[in-house]
C-alpha cells in the first residue's frame, strides 16, 4: 500500500510510506509539483509493515494539489503515483 501522511505524528510534516515490496530497492524518493521538486529522507524501513519511509521538509498541504510522486528503484526502474489534494491523506493499494 502506497500511502502519502500529510502530517506526521514526530513532527507534522509529510510523511510517504512505500509498499513494502520496495524494502530494500529504492534509490530516490522525490516529490513535484507547482511548488518545484523536492527529494525525501530515507528513515526507516522496519515500522508498520517494513514499509520504505520517506519524510519531507514540510505538511503535506504546503505542497498543493496535484504531486507526482516518484520512486527510481532497482537502478533504472521508476514508479510513480499522483496524489490529488496534498492536505489529505492518500492510500493506493499496490501489486507486483
């Protein structure tokens, strides 16, 4: 399960938990749109399912509307999600 977490409980800022199918495999995580591009900080991978955690420099809802998120795993590989309203929590179900 993808999931975009405006506001995170260690310090209200955005949060993005990857599937766990991605343990292991991400290089990148970055974010983009009307307000430019930014690259997320890897934490952790061993909290709520050994789900890949990424967070960012600011709440979810200062990055807008309308965010490509988008991962480059396994050297070359990309996979990206679209979250509609960044001050809204996002989940998308994911398969191999």
């Amino acid at each position: 399960m993808f999931l975009w977490k405006p506001n995170s409980e260690s310090d209200g800022n955005l949060v993005i938990l990857l599937p766990n199918a991605f343990r292991g495999r991400v290089q990148t995580c970055s974010i983009t749109g009307g307000f430019g591009t930014e690259e997320g900080n890897f934490t952790t991978d061993s909290h709520n399912g050994n789900r890949p955690h990424y967070r960012f420099s600011r709440p979810g809802a200062a990055y807008g509307n309308d965010i490509n998120v988008q991962i480059v795993y396994d050297g070359n590989e990309i996979k990206s999600w679209r979250v509609p309203n960044g001050a809204s929590r996002y989940e998308q179900s994911y398969s191999d």
